[in-house]
C-alpha cells in the first residue's frame, strides 16, 4: 500500500474515531435500556442517571423509519430530564410483527399504530420516575398516529410535537399544546402547519405562540431553517423548539443542552467510506480488464433493459415477498440484470470476467458495506440489523439486486468507463423504476420513496465500487458485493406487511 493510501487511512481513522466519541458524549449521564412492552413492541427507554420524576415522552418515526433515527430528540429531552421512550412501530426497524390493516382508512393500519403507540405510552407511565403525565413526539407518518392517539389519552397528554405533520384530526383545541415543527424546504407541509395553526387564530404566524401552554391551550409552528423532511430531525432549531416547547407546556425549566448529532454523522460515515479506498489498495491488482464496448452496444445494453422491464412487468402480479414494493422491485432488478448480461453476453463482454478471485473479493465489499458501512448506520442513524422475519426478503432481493448490480458493474467497467456511461446506466435504470411507478402508480407509489436510497447508495457505493474495480480489474467482484449491500440496505428500509 502506498504512503498516500496510509496516510488517507489514518485520516478516516482519525475522523472515525473523533465522531463515535462526539456521538457517544450525548450518551453520558443517561441510562438507556429495554422498555418492556405489552405485544413485544421493541422499545427502549432514556432517563437521566441522576433526576426525579418527570413526564413521559413517547417519540414515534415515519414510515420506513425507525428508533435510530429519531435519536437527536431522544438523546435531547432525556438530557432536559423527561423519561423518553421510543419505538419500532409494526413491520419497521427490529419490530418482527408486519403492518396489517386497510392503509386507505383510519380505522384500518392507522388503528393499529395508534394501539401500539398507547401501549408504549403506558409501559412508560408505569416507570417509577414517571410523574404521570404524558407528551408524544412523531414524525412524518407518526404525526397523525400521535396526534389521534392524544385525543383518546387527552386526560393524561400535556403536550403533543408533530414534526413534518399532515393530520386532519387537529382542531383548534385539541389535541392540548400542539407544536408543530416543518423543514423550510417542506412546502406543501408548511401549508400544512400554517392551516393547523389558523384553527386556533386565522391571524397566526410561524414562529409565534397562540394561547397559553400553561393552560393546554398552546399552538405554534415552526419552519427549521434550510432542512427538509429527513434534515428537520437534526436541525438544532427543530431539538431547541421541542424542548422548550415541553418545557412550557409542564413548566419545567431544563436548561439542557441539544444533541445536535448531524454534522459528526456525516463525518462518521465520510470517515468510513474514505477508508475504503486504502482499504481496496490491499486487495490484489489486476489487468487493464475487457476491451471497451462500442458505443452502440453500449447503448442498446444500456437503454433496452430500461425500456423493456417496466411494459414487461406492468401486467404482471409479482407479489411474492411481504413487504412493500419489495416484491415487484426484487423482480424488475432481477430482469433488468438478466437482459443486460443476455446482452454483454451475446457481445463476448462476460469473457474472463469471474476467474476464482472474484468470488472472495466481491464477499469482502459486502462484508464492508454490511458490517461497517451498516454497523455505523444501525448504531447512529436507522436500524440496519435485521430480525430473523426479515431473512427471506433480503434473499428475495439479492437474488435481483446481484444479478442487477454484476451487469451495472461489467457495463460501467468497474469504474473505468467515461463519466458520462456511468450517467447514463445508472440514470437509465432509475429511469425505468420511474416509468414503472408511472404505468402503475397506485400499486407502486412507494418506490418514490426509496428512489432517493438508491441514488445515494449509487452516489456513495459506486465510488467505492470504482476503487475495488480499477484495483482489480474485475467489475464482476464489484458489482456481486454491492448487490448483497443493496439487498440488505433495502430489505431492512421497506416496512413489512401483512394483508
């Protein structure tokens, strides 16, 4: 390895290293542990080492969230000295039982959520340091499920914090003390907020207070400047709000600090992607690797599959995993994969591109991406370990995803084609998911929401694709790593459900 690798490696070290030890320092003076839960719900409780009795918060995540992710808010009122729990909703996280119910109406899933999120509440309330009074906290999905469920504990709730909220439950009286918090960047939901809030007065404005919260009157919205909907729960003006807004609705005075944790995540998960490059330097090198496609081949290979998989699929049922969307994603990934090497194929591209090696180089990039890449995600950011319910969708998708992701590999060369083929592979098949949701948006609406997982994953992981690629020159022990990373990053992200 070359002294510039070594001295690239003790700098991701050294960043690795200084951000575990600022997000562990959010850690200090708490007790967290376990919070049993009637139903097995997993649930995990934040308390002070050091304090006396004190309302409960439950905190609740949005859809394809989890407990990680909602932290910043945990980590900050249980410092302010609230005892705070927090939860896996059904079929999200490491919770093993599926979302069921009718998604269209209240009385199905949301139903659910809402007798899931009491449960919580009152495993919580029966802490001995709890004073007996309540406030939920949620984002997103958990908005409606938190503000419903304070309407139907509204002897005990004292406050209610809807982050990114759309919820048609909110009067101008109940539920008591509402807060409402939007990233700047969330139009359509600042509407929202704004329309909440002008219940209670058609005068009112961001940032100002309504009523009285030390009567249970309280209202107010706040936009947190320059985030948007998964940002908001970083934003220091989000944590400083929440806070103070529990604060005034219980008439406490905390005079804590925030967890502000975003900025030492980002250098976290730098400092580990940046290792993989001096990391890729210890693998053996290879050769120049196969000859260039013709730039009409790799045309066709690259915009056939993109056009032919969403008109093949569209009439076809492919529900065969339970969980959402995974199921027609697993198979448009696993035909996409196949058309594209039938073609590299037919073209004499696949020509020496698995000697012996490929096999344990391409187990090495999963096992990086899985257990550090993955290992700092599931600690800091979003449950990335799944329970053993889950085995057989992330199969189901690896099946697809290698297949996909050893024809991305071999198409873009391992990292060695010009920039604008890789643009237009990877585009192309973002593209097909696209038209797929187009043709069938009922069904498949909520590939919208993890399109952006699978830029980022292609933003992050086909860099580090390209080291291993160039080192070797074999794109196919690329390309098999990163299938299995993929298939795991997704099968861990879709909620599972039930019919």
């Amino acid at each position: 390895m070359t002294a510039l690798r070594w001295v690239v490696a003790a700098l991701a070290v050294s960043a690795i290293l200084i951000a575990v030890w600022r997000l562990e320092g959010d850690r200090a003076g708490l007790v967290i542990a376990p919070l049993a839960v009637e139903g097995g719900t997993p649930a995990t409780l934040y308390l002070a080492e050091a304090g006396g009795s004190a309302p409960v918060v439950v905190i609740a995540h949005g859809f394809a969230g989890s407990r990680q992710l909602m932290e910043p808010f945990a980590l900050t009122l249980a410092q302010a000295g609230y005892v705070v729990a927090s939860f896996d909703f059904e079929g999200h996280g490491r919770n093993p039982r599926p979302m069921s119910g009718d998604v269209t109406t209240v009385q199905g899933t949301t139903r659910y959520l809402m007798a899931e999120t009491a449960r919580v509440a009152a495993a919580a309330l029966a802490h001995p340091r709890s004073d007996g009074r309540l406030a939920f906290l949620g984002h997103s999905m958990a908005s409606d499920i938190i503000v419903r469920t304070a309407l139907e504990e509204e002897e005990r709730t004292g406050a209610v914090v809807a982050v990114s909220m759309f919820s048609r439950a909110v009067t101008a009286e109940a539920p008591p003390n509402l807060l409402v918090i939007v990233g700047d960047w969330e139009a359509r939901l600042k509407e929202e907020a704004l329309r909440a809030l002008r219940l209670a007065d058609p005068q009112a404005a961001p940032g100002r207070t309504v009523g009285d919260p030390a009567a249970g009157t309280g209202r107010r919205a706040v936009f947190a400047p320059a985030v948007e909907h998964v940002g908001v729960l970083y934003s220091a003006t989000s944590l400083r709000e929440a806070r103070d807004w529990l604060d005034a609705s219980f008439e406490r005075e905390s005079g804590s600090g925030i967890a502000l944790r975003g900025g030492w995540i980002v250098l976290l998960l730098a400092g580990v992607v940046a290792l993989g490059w001096p990391l890729a330097g210890l693998l053996p090198a290879g050769g120049p690797g196969a000859p260039r496609l013709p730039r009409g081949r790799f045309w066709a290979a690259a915009l056939i599959p993109a056009v032919a998989v969403p008109l093949l699929l569209w009439p076809i049922e492919t529900r065969v995993l339970p969980v959402l969307v995974a199921d027609y994603l697993a198979v448009h990934f696993a035909l996409y994969g196949a058309l594209t090497l039938l073609l590299l194929g037919r073209w004499g591209a696949l020509t020496g591109q698995f000697p012996p090696r490929v096999w344990w180089i391409g187990l090495a990039v999963a096992v990086f991406g899985i257990a550090v890449f993955g290992g700092a995600l599931d600690r800091y950011v979003a449950s990335f370990w799944p329970h053993p319910g889950r085995a057989a969708v992330i199969a189901g998708l690896a099946l697809g995803a290698a297949a996909y992701m050893l024809g991305d590999g071999i198409l873009t060369e391992g990292g060695r084609a010009p920039f604008w083929r890789v643009l237009v592979a990877r585009g192309a098949f973002l593209a097909s998911l696209a038209a797929a949701v187009t043709l069938d948006f009922e069904r498949l609406f909520f590939l919208v929401i993890i399109l952006p997982v699978i830029v980022l994953f292609f933003l992050l992981f086909g860099m580090m694709a390209g080291w291993v690629g160039r080192r070797t020159g074999l794109p196919a022990a690329a390309g098999l790593g990163l299938g299995l990373v993929l298939a795991w990053a997704l099968g861990v992200t879709f909620p599972m459900f039930a019919a």
